[in-house]
C-alpha cells in the first residue's frame, strides 16, 4: 500500500489506461452495443407523418410541435471515453515522470495508455486498408473484370 501512496500518479494513470483498454477491446469484440438504423421506409414514413402534422396544425392555426431526438449513442461514448481515458493515462505518467514516480509504473502507464491509442489507431488503418482494396476490387471489375474469373 505504501508504494501506491509514493506513485499516486501513475498508479491511477496504469488504473486508467488499463481500464481505457479494457474498455476497447471488449466494445471491439462485443460488437456495437446501439441499436441499428432505422430502415429507409421507417424514415420515409415518420417523415410523411411529420408533414402531414403540420399541414394540419397550419390549417387549424396551432403552431406544429418540435420533436427533438436525444438518444444518446453509447458506441461513441465508448469509443470517445475510451481515447479520453488513455490520453489522461499518458499524462498522468507524464506527470509521474516529472515527480520522479517508479519507473515501473510510469511504463505501465504509458504501456497502457499508448497501447489503447495504438489499438485504435490499428484498427482504423485496417479499415482503411480494406475499403481501399475494395474500391480496387469494384474498379478491376468495372474495367474488365479479373483474370481467371
């Protein structure tokens, strides 16, 4: 107990980047947690009907009520919170450093902190990797298809 009281900084920065990590990669794994789009009949139809509410409510001299859309989207508050978390992780081991905190938990909190950034940053560029090889696979096929297909 004596060595988190002298390394209070990166102590919490290790607590809070592995929690930014665990945060990650269970919301990669586990897929997204908000449900799907709506589809476009569903949007077609409720826009309809908003219409069709103020076309009466102008007839009738009533003023048409506003919805407001407040859901909130906990795949981007994941994901934010996330990068959020690592980041304070990287400066609190930055902070740690300039106290002359233990080495061992100032790597553990730059380990844990840039691990989450760099688990994001990964997955980002597989994605972009993979939609430019599909845009090359739908350009080959337009130009003349592949070879041996």
């Amino acid at each position: 107990m004596e060595i988190l009281s002298q390394n209070k900084y990166c102590s919490l920065g290790m607590l809070l980047g592995t929690i930014a990590l665990i945060v990650g990669i269970v919301h990669f794994s586990l897929g997204p947690f908000s449900s799907p789009p709506p589809t476009l009949e569903t949007v077609v139809a409720e826009q309809v009907a908003a219409v069709k509410k103020g076309i009466i409510a102008g007839l009738t001299g009533k003023s048409p009520a506003v919805e407001e859309n407040n859901t909130l989207d906990i795949d981007n508050l994941l994901h934010n919170g996330g990068i959020v978390l690592a980041v304070v992780a990287l400066g609190l081991a930055f902070i740690g450093g300039m106290r002359k905190e233990n080495r061992w938990g100032i790597t553990g909190a730059l380990a844990f902190g840039g691990g989450t950034l760099m688990f994001h940053t990964v997955l980002f560029g597989i994605g972009i990797v993979c939609a430019i090889l599909l845009l090359f696979l739908i350009v080959s096929l337009i130009n003349g298809g592949l070879p041996g297909l």
